[in-house]
C-alpha cells in the first residue's frame, strides 16, 4: 500500500507541475486572425475587390489587382498600381476583420516592395471603431518632411526613419499592445521603436479593417503586398492563472502528505 500511494502522490505532483507550466505558456499564445499569400485557389488573377472579403478606396483609376509577376512567396500578391491616377491621390485596399479586443496584442505582418517612381508614402495600417490606430510608412525624401525609408506612425507623431531599398521585398510588422496602449513597428526585423496608439483615437474596443495603402503625387509607380498575417493575443490579465503562492501552498500540502505517509511504514 506504502508504494501505491507514494506513486500516486508523486503521479499527482508531477501532473499539477505540468497544467501550471500549460497554463503559463498558453498565457502568452497568439490566436492567427487572418493569413494569406494571395494565393490560387482562394485568389483569382484580376481585381480583388470582392474577392476573399477584401475591398478598394480611394481615386477610382487606381487599381488593386492579383497578379503572378511579382511575389514574395508563391507565385501570386497583391498590386497597387497608381498609373492613370490623379496627382496627389489616395488608394488602399482593406479587409474588415471585426476582432473584438479586451486588452492584448494584435500583431499585423506583410511583405512589401515597391518599384517606379517613388510614391510619397505607402504602408500598411490599423483602424479600429475609434478610428485609425497606427502603421508603418515607407517614404521618400519628400513625403512628411523627412528623410527616404521607413517609420512608424500614429497620426500625431511619427518615428524614426530606417533605410529602405527600392525593389526588393522587405517584411513589415505592426504591433499593438491594447494594455500599454503602445505601438510598435518592424522592418526586417529591425527596430522602428515605439510610439503610443493614436491619442487622437482612445482605445478601440473593436479592431475594424486592416489596410494596405499608397499615397502618390506621380502616377507611375506600383506598390506590392504578400503573406499578409494578423494575430490575436488576449491580455494575460483575462487568462486564470494561479498565481505562484497559491501553486506553492498546494505543492507543499502534497509533500507533506507523502512524507506522512512514509512515516506511517
């Protein structure tokens, strides 16, 4: 009987240890909201208003199409062509995705190129029911007064800028922590720094579209976009964690329960 119910305890410490580790780690998981490479079969050559949920703002003689000239993976992506557009114009492509957020983490990441003439500004963005959130730029010497490449931006405010390079596929990544209401940004895995989430905004409670946009005062220039990824992670504050005393004082009750139980022999 002694070693069944020393086996036993130990059998149940060992499993307390490992649904504590389970919870801690999956206290920092990231849901996927929406992945895609505009890819074959879910996208067609052509326009891509209408297709997968995606729809097209701004100057009507832009065009927001899939083609398989240029990818970044795969054999297709997504094009902003600005020819035939009127000088000084906007034109976007965006997705309604319609998260409801309570606090947490909601990353976007894309893969971006751009060749011709320069455009102002291109980029991807956030908006939420507030309104718009936050996003990456990438710019030339005459767009917002600064300097050519990339930074972040929250509307009042934007970063520092990073080098960037015509005509090669670069990685974008926008990060939005809904509980330090901060807004982070990536290119190539290299730093923008931090700015806060739009204070002209407030916080969102929901995040409503997200947004791939070219701003052009020349119209021969297009703008690329692949392997778009939103992610979701809830706050940590909303996910049941026992705190580490309380785990302590049930691992101590059980030790003690299999030492008494070898005193018992």
């Amino acid at each position: 009987m002694k070693n069944k119910s020393e086996k036993l305890i130990k059998h149940k410490l060992l499993s307390l240890l490992i649904f504590y580790a389970a919870l801690v780690s999956g206290s920092a998981h990231a849901n996927v909201i929406y992945s895609t490479g505009f890819e074959s079969p879910a996208f067609s050559v052509g326009d891509i208003e209408g297709q997968q949920g995606w729809q097209v703002y701004g100057d009507e003689t832009g065009e927001a199409v899939i083609q398989n000239a240029e990818s970044s993976s795969g054999t297709q992506a997504l094009e902003l062509d600005m020819a035939g557009t009127l000088e000084d114009d906007y034109f976007e492509t965006y997705l309604p995705v319609g998260i409801e957020l309570d606090g947490g983490i909601f990353t976007l990441t894309a893969d971006f190129m751009r060749v011709g003439t320069v455009p102002d500004y291109a980029g991807i963005s956030l908006w939420g029911d507030t309104g718009f959130l936050g996003q990456i730029l990438a710019l030339n010497d005459n767009a917002l007064g600064s300097s050519s490449g990339v930074q972040l931006g929250n509307n009042d405010t934007n970063g520092e800028v990073l080098t960037f390079t015509e005509s090669v596929w670069h990685t974008f990544s926008l990060e939005l922590d809904f509980d330090a209401m901060l807004l982070s940004g990536w290119v190539d895995g290299n730093s923008l720094g931090q700015l806060a989430i739009n204070p002209s905004a407030g916080a969102p409670t929901v995040i409503e579209d997200i947004v791939l946009f070219s701003f052009s005062s020349d119209e021969d220039q297009s703008v690329f976009f692949d392997n778009i990824t939103a992610t979701y992670s809830e706050s940590d504050s909303q996910i049941s964690v026992p705190e580490p005393q309380t785990f302590a004082i049930v691992m101590l009750g059980m030790i003690c329960l299999l030492s008494r139980q070898r005193q018992q022999v």
